[in-house]
C-alpha cells in the first residue's frame, strides 16, 4: 500500500508544511548568524584563546659579555644565581619551615617576619643572589608561597687590584663604575624572547617563531697586564703603607700602542663585598683626580724654550741666590745654586731657573703648549668621570702665574694626563691617544714638539735619574731611564698647606727606545719624607724593572747593581 | 571510475599517515635539539665558573706568594741573565 495511492486517507493543511520548513530555515539562520559571528567577528579572541592554552613565550636570557685582560685572563664574569622572593598573603610555613629557612638564607626569623608582614602584600625579595645549591635547598623545604628567580651575579676574581678600572656592576647586573658603566651597552646584551608550543607535561614540542633572537653582551679585553697590574698594585701599596700617606696612584702606558697596561689606586675596595665602602676607596685618582703637577711639568717648558729656539740645552741661566721675585711673591729654589745650564736646571730642578725661562716666552705660546699636550682637556679614555683640568686663558696670566705655571703651579692635571703629555717625549714628540681597551692595530700620533727638541729633554730627564740629579732613585738595573720628580704642596681651601704635599715621579725607560711610561702619586706622605725622589721614584723604579723584564725588553745598559746615594746626598728638588 | 577512488583513497591514508610521522619525528628531534641547546648553556655557566675558578687560583699576587715562600723561588739577578736577541726583528712573532 502506498499514500500515493490512497489520495484522500490524509489531507494535511499546508501550512503545516511551511511551519516546519520556515523552523528549519530559521534554525539554519542562526547557525549561520552564530558561525559568522564566531568565525568573522570573534576570531581574533577566540584564536588567542586557543593559543593561550598551548603556546607560551619564553625569555630567552642573555649572558653578560666577560672582561678579559690583554692575556686572556678573566677579569669580570657573570655566572647565574638564584634570588628567593616570597607572596607574603600566601605564605605559610610552620615555625620549624621558618628557622631552616632563616638558616639557609643567613637571616634572623625576625627579620623574615618583618619582611613577610611589612608594606608589600604581593612581592618581597626575602634574599637575592644566593648560591644555586642553597636555592635548591631552599625549594626542597617546598613552603608555600616562596618562589624563585635566576638572576646573574658578576664576580670579579682579581678583587681590589683592578677595582677601580674594571669597576662593577649592581645588583641588577648593570654597569654602576668604571669599565662596566662605560661599556654597558657593548656588555649587556640583549634579552630575547620565542613563542613555542608546550604539551600538557610542560615540555616544549616545537618552536613556533622567534619573536627576538638573545644577543649575549660582548666580551671585551682591556689593555692591561694583569702581571704588571699586580706588581705596580704592590709596588704602589708598599710605598703608601711605608710613608703612611693618605692615598696613591699609577699608570702605566705602553709607549708604543697608547694602552694603559696598568691603572694602581690606594686606597682601593674589593668590588665582591661592597658592604663598607667610602668616596675615598672608590675615586679613581688617576682619572678623576685632579692635583697641582709641581716640577714633573717643567720639562715642558723647557721644550717649549728650545722649540722655539730661545735656549739651547746648554745656555746658561743664572740662578744665585735662589730666589727670584716678582711682584711680592718670590720663588725658591731648595738647594740655592749657581749659574746653571738650561740641562741642569731639570736635573736638579731649579724653580728660578724655570721660571726664568719661562718669563722669556710668550705666555699664549705656553698655554698652546699646554693644551697641545693634553692639559685642560679630557684624556678622551672614554671612561666615566674623566677630569679636564684647568688651564686658565693666557690673558689673565700675571707674570708671577706664568713664573709658577712653569714649574707646575696654578694649572691642575690629573695622572693620566701627566702620564700621556711624557708619550710626547718619549716619542720624540709625538702624543699618543690612550686606549683603556687592547688595540691591535698601531696608533698614529700626534706631533706636538719636533724630535729635536723630545731628544734634548730625553737626556736632561735622564740626567736627573743620575748622581746629582733629583731621582737616582729611579734607576734600575739593566735598563737608562728617564723622568722628572715633582713634590707640591696641597692646594686645600684656596691656599696652599704646610705640610701636606703630594710627591710625584713621571719617566719611561728605556731611553734608547722608550717603551714604557710610568707616573707615579703619593698623597701626602707622612712620615718625614715627602720628596717626589725619595717617595715616588723608588715605586717607579720597581715597577719598572719588573714590567720590562715582562714585556722582555732588550736592555740598554750594562748590568751593574745601582747604587744608591746615602742619605740626604740627592739632590733635593723645589717644592 | 571506484578504482580510481580507491586508489586515490590509497594514497591519501599514505600521505596522512607520512606525516603524522614526519610531525612526530620534527618534534623528537626538536626536544632532542632543545635538551642540547640546555646542555649547551649549562655548560657555558660552567665554563665561565671554572674560569673564575682559574682566575682566582693563579691570581699574580697568590702564584708570586706560592712560589717565593713554599717552592723558594726567586727572580734570577739580572746578571745572570743571557738575552738572547733574535736574528732579526721580522722572526719575532
């Protein structure tokens, strides 16, 4: 039997038809309204959502670049930490739970009470940087509510010996001093970051994109010899700790490449335990440190004499009776002499003979001079806190200032600068750009007196390390050597201070083919003794004498033991 | 005409099939790659230790204090010394 055939059995209304039909096309209009609104309108969230429950994005974390010294030696690295932070609302921990914590973190448990209640509900460092071992035993104590952070934490092995060059960083692993702030952009690196798919177990299954590849900061290898560092650190601490003075500082400079090969300040700090640390330990008295240069600057004005041809080394000046005065001020001379030649005047450092001198040039002239060689500006190291010094215009020159100027008074330097206006006659006129940080390529100079001239002041300085001179002390063995002693007394409030004087010795040896160029301070020196030759040079001559036998330069004297004169016999230089 | 279905069947169950495995190979060799790439890293963290280790074990001023005070070593009087000058001034390296 079919309906077909049998028409009439069921006659069902139309509407019935178009009732059912209209349903269905009403039910498929909202799928289809839904489906747009979820696939058109909604699909950006809806596929964040998605993601959310299997991709994540992971830092990628970038390592501080190390520095290195010129051998390779590491001198600043940084090596991962872990920092224990807690949530104080969630955190709970059973009185034993508390003491071993305390114990592990080397805190008091009131401490960690004050901590835990005090102002911050939702974060608190309880300890940062702590040993990755102690972490792990931190963890395994499982207290609710301590978490954990890796951090990175700089070590610096060689400690207070390159303190103050290498300087250090922050707790946050930022640069704060020294080489670390003037390098921070080159050693931080950058942090990166990729998105990847993690299963359900939290590993990770694939790598979807890399959002911003890590950059490791770089390393960087500074020009100093971590050898002659130490020896010229233990040089410079012997000789502060003899004389009980209140600081000191050296630089050494390759005379060759301009690099700094060693950089010693007294008092120091050891950049691992920065708990107790004054202004004086921190100050870079080499670069920062300004002072009045005393008779270390009267070999410029000599050269500038005998540059422009108003003396010749052996032109004689007239220093009787040893005092000289201009304008109610007069200038002594310690060991009142004779008649001098221009070459005697350095070797026994006569203030009237210089000032002499002096007073024959044109004061714009001297000034010229003095900038040329680096004076009144910074040395351009490019570390932070370089001091310029102060050369004043040559118009507001008296003659008395230009008198004094010429034996280093009225005008300030710092170490480094003294130290880098030598290269200019240690290279026969040529002044070298310093480099804190290893060059491999050769520098170029710049010309700044004529070779003529840088050789005569080579042999009146190296007069003065011989019997007679200011600084036989500075000799060594195997090696001619050259310099100039300087003892000036301190500028305090405006004027100058009995008593109280900074010694001071610049030379380069050896005087064949200067290499290395040394500049040594001593501030105020306290046990009687206070001349540049009996404080300063000895410290020249020991670091020296090790330094080249380091660099394994030929010698160029013979090798006869130095004697020493006795007591009193050196001659004393003008204060 | 069913033949061709078949066949085409065939072949997409092969291609489903490669690569689900080539998927699940992708990713072994990736963790694979990422357990390295962790290696790696705790490696170099141990690298920059020991190096710090070395540093402060051969710092100059502990190495001159070992040698002069337990070995009784001294520098030698520069008298002593032969300087032995190179051929020529090229052959140093």
């Amino acid at each position: 039997m079919s309906y077909a055939a049998t028409p009439a059995l069921v006659r069902l209304p139309i509407w019935r038809a178009r009732i059912v039909l209209f349903a269905f096309v009403g039910a498929f209009a909202v799928l289809l309204g839904r489906s747009v609104w979820l696939q058109a309108v909604k699909t950006g969230f809806l596929q964040e959502r998605g993601e959310a429950r299997y991709s994540r994005v992971l830092e990628v974390p970038a390592t501080r670049g190390r520095i290195l010294d010129r051998r390779g030696d590491a001198l600043a690295i940084s090596t991962p930490v872990k920092s224990i932070w807690a949530i104080p609302e969630d955190f709970r921990a059973s009185p034993a739970q508390l003491r071993q914590l305390g114990r592990l973190l080397d805190a008091e448990p009131r401490e960690l009470h004050r901590k835990l209640n005090g102002a911050a509900r939702d974060f608190v460092y309880l300890k940062r940087q702590i040993p990755p071992e102690t972490a792990e035993r931190v963890a395994e104590l499982g207290i609710a509510g301590v978490y954990q952070q890796r951090e990175y934490r700089r070590y610096y092995p060689s400690g207070e010996t390159m303190a103050h060059v290498v300087g250090f960083t922050g707790v946050d692993d930022t640069g704060q001093e020294g080489i670390e702030l003037a390098f921070q952009g080159s050693l931080a690196g950058a942090p990166g970051s990729r998105r990847v798919i993690k299963d359900r177990l939290g590993h990770v299954v694939e790598d979807i994109e890399s959002i911003r590849a890590a950059q490791d900061g770089k390393d960087l290898s500074l020009a100093l010899d971590g050898k002659i560092q130490s020896l010229a650190f233990a040089a410079l601490k012997q000789a502060v700790d003899t004389h009980k003075a209140k600081g000191g500082a050296l630089v050494a400079i390759d005379a060759r490449s301009g690099e700094v090969l060693a950089l010693a300040n007294v008092p120091t700090y050891n950049p691992n335990n920065r708990a107790r640390m004054t202004g004086a330990q921190l100050r870079n008295r080499v670069i920062t440190d300004l002072f009045e240069p005393g008779s270390t600057l009267k070999p410029f004005t000599v050269a500038l004499a005998l540059d422009l041809g108003k003396v010749t080394p052996d032109t004689v000046i007239q220093t009787a009776p040893g005092r000289l005065t201009i304008a109610n001020y007069t200038i002594h001379d310690a060991h009142p002499g004779g008649a001098m030649s221009v070459a005697q005047v350095i070797q026994k450092s006569s203030n009237v003979g210089a000032a002499k001198i002096a007073l024959s040039l044109p004061r714009e002239e001297m000034r010229e001079l003095f900038r040329r060689v680096g004076f009144g500006a910074p040395p351009q190291l490019g570390f932070p806190g370089e001091a310029a010094g102060k050369v004043r215009e040559a118009r507001t020159w008296r003659p008395i200032e230009q008198a004094t100027m010429a034996y280093g008074h009225g005008i300030s330097v710092s170490l480094v600068q003294l130290a880098r206006a030598y290269t200019a006659l240690a290279r026969d006129g040529e002044l070298l750009p310093l480099s804190l940080v290893k060059t491999e390529m050769p520098v170029a100079g710049r010309r700044v007196l004529s070779a003529a001239t840088a050789r005569a002041v080579r042999a009146m300085l190296e007069a003065a390390t011989q019997p007679g001179g200011t600084a036989p002390r500075a000799r060594i063995m195997g090696w001619r050597v050259a310099g100039k002693t300087g003892t000036a007394r301190k500028l305090e409030h405006g004027g100058y201070v009995a008593h109280k004087y900074i010694a001071s010795f610049v030379g380069f040896a050896p005087v064949s083919e200067p290499r290395l160029v040394v500049a040594v301070m001593i501030d105020e020196p306290s046990t009687g003794q206070y001349y540049g030759g009996a404080v300063a040079a000895p410290v020249f001559a020991q670091v020296m004498q090790g330094a080249l036998r380091l660099l394994q330069v030929p010698h160029d004297a013979p090798l006869t033991p130095v004697e020493l004169p006795g007591e009193g016999e050196e001659a004393r230089e003008s204060t | 005409m069913a033949k061709l279905n078949l066949l085409l069947l065939l072949v997409l169950l092969a291609c489903a099939f490669g690569l689900v495995t080539s998927q699940h190979q992708g990713r072994k060799a990736f963790a694979a790659l990422e357990s390295e790439t962790t290696r790696a890293r705790e490696l170099d963290v141990e690298y920059g230790q020991l190096q710090l280790e070395a540093s402060t074990w051969g710092l100059h001023a502990r190495v001159a204090r070992i040698a002069a005070e337990t070995l009784g070593l001294r520098a030698p009087d520069p008298r002593r010394v032969r300087v032995v000058e190179p051929a020529t001034a090229a052959a140093r390296p």
